[in-house]
C-alpha cells in the first residue's frame, strides 16, 4: 500500500503543467510590461508623424482615446461574465485580463513620462497615473482577482473617449454647439453613475479617490455652466 502510494505520488509529480498557465505566465515578465510601453510610444511617433500640423496634446489625448475604447470594452465585458466578479475573489485571472492590464499598465507609464516631460502642472493627473500604475502592476501578479480588477478598470476608463471626444470637438471649433453639448452632458451622465479580498479593495481605493477628486471639480464646472451660475460656484467652494 506504501509503494502504491509513492507511485501515484511519483506519478502526479510528473504530470504537464496546465497550459492555461503556460499561456499566461508571458503577461507577468517584465518584458511585457516593457513592449506594451514601447508599443503605445511608437503609436504616439506614428501619430505625430501622420498629423504634423497637430500639437502634442492632441496626439497624447489620441492615445487616451484608444485606450479608453479597448479597457472599457475589454474591462466592462469582464463585469457580466457568468456572474458579478466581485462577489467572486477567488476566480482565476484568464490570459484576457492580463492582457489588457499589461495594455494598460504600458499606457499610463507611457502616459506619466509624457506628463512629467510637458505638464508637470498637473499634480493630480500624475498621482492619478501613479497610483493607476502601482494598482496594476500589484493586480497582474496576483493569481486570482483578475476579473475584479479588470471591471473596475473598465467602469473608471468608460468615460475617457467622451472626455477625449469634448477636447476634440473644442480644439476643432465645434463649441459653441449643440453636438458639443451633448457630448458633454453624456459624460457628466455617464460619470456620475456608481462604480464598480481586501487586497485589491486597498489597491483601488486609491484610484477611487482620484476619481472622485476629478468628479469634485467637474460638479464645479457642470454647476457653474449649466446650474446655478457664479452664485453656484462660489456656495461649493464656499467652507
């Protein structure tokens, strides 16, 4: 019975490790995060090269946009598999969601770089690139949460192509008018609806706040324009 017992032993030890985990161990390295940053700089060239005459906001906010698309189509898809993921921690990341939090991670770190280069003004957009990457980075190393992690990535991105498509249309000269405002008043819509283990609830939390911070001063400009006026404005800044 001993000897039985080994052989099985001997026998399960030599068995092939499961190919999902072969499959996504790639998104983990290094390497990954390395040519998902080089990609969306080499995206970047390509635009500027493609649209000399734009400057170099205009090309950042092109790589804003197609972020925004893919995580919020890829991250919000992962909201309504099966079931509610965050009532499932213990799911197992799939190569999918790896894939697009190696996209992503490569994104804001190449994003960071061109806002330490060009508008070091912006405080909180950096805190906001900072704690986005550091959540990330933390989430695509952890066996499970993946599901988690990559829906609440999609319900925070889900309103960057409207805000992308409201600075075009005002560098275009389309504001004053009507498709402006309507654009604008979908992205005030959309971003006041409710978003979506302790480990990764601590790990968003930061990011949570950000937005909240970008929704603070957003609820200023939204009062200030299309609510109570200057009046308005100065009772929320007002203590």
């Amino acid at each position: 019975m001993v000897e039985q017992d080994i052989v099985i032993t001997s026998i399960d030890l030599k068995l092939p490790p499961d190919p999902e985990e072969e499959y996504v161990t790639p998104y983990n390295s290094f390497l990954a995060i390395v040519i998902s940053f080089m990609l969306w700089a080499i995206f970047y060239q390509c635009m500027r090269f493609l649209l000399p005459s734009k400057c170099r906001e205009y090309h950042c906010r092109l790589l804003s946009f197609l972020h925004g698309i893919i995580s919020a189509f890829v991250g919000v898809n992962q909201c309504f598999i099966i079931d509610v993921p965050f009532q499932h921690p213990e799911w197992r990341t799939t190569s999918s969601q790896r894939f697009l939090m190696v996209c992503s991670l490569g994104y804001f770190i190449h994003d960071l770089g061109w806002i330490l280069l060009y508008d070091r003004n912006s405080k909180l957009m950096i805190a906001h690139h900072v704690y986005s990457a550091f959540a990330l980075q933390r989430m695509l190393y952890k066996p499970n949460s993946g599901a988690q992690a990559t829906c609440a990535l999609g319900c925070m991105e889900i309103t960057n192509p409207l805000l992308q498509t409201r600075w075009f249309l005002r560098s275009e000269g389309f504001y004053p008018s009507s498709v402006f405002t309507s654009v604008e008043l979908t992205f005030f819509l959309v971003f006041f609806l409710p978003k979506n283990d302790w480990d990764f609830r601590i790990l968003s939390l930061s990011i949570y706040v950000m937005s909240w911070m970008f929704l603070i001063n957003m609820s200023k400009y939204f009062v200030h324009k299309y609510g109570l006026g200057c009046r308005g404005l100065e009772i929320l800044i007002s203590p």
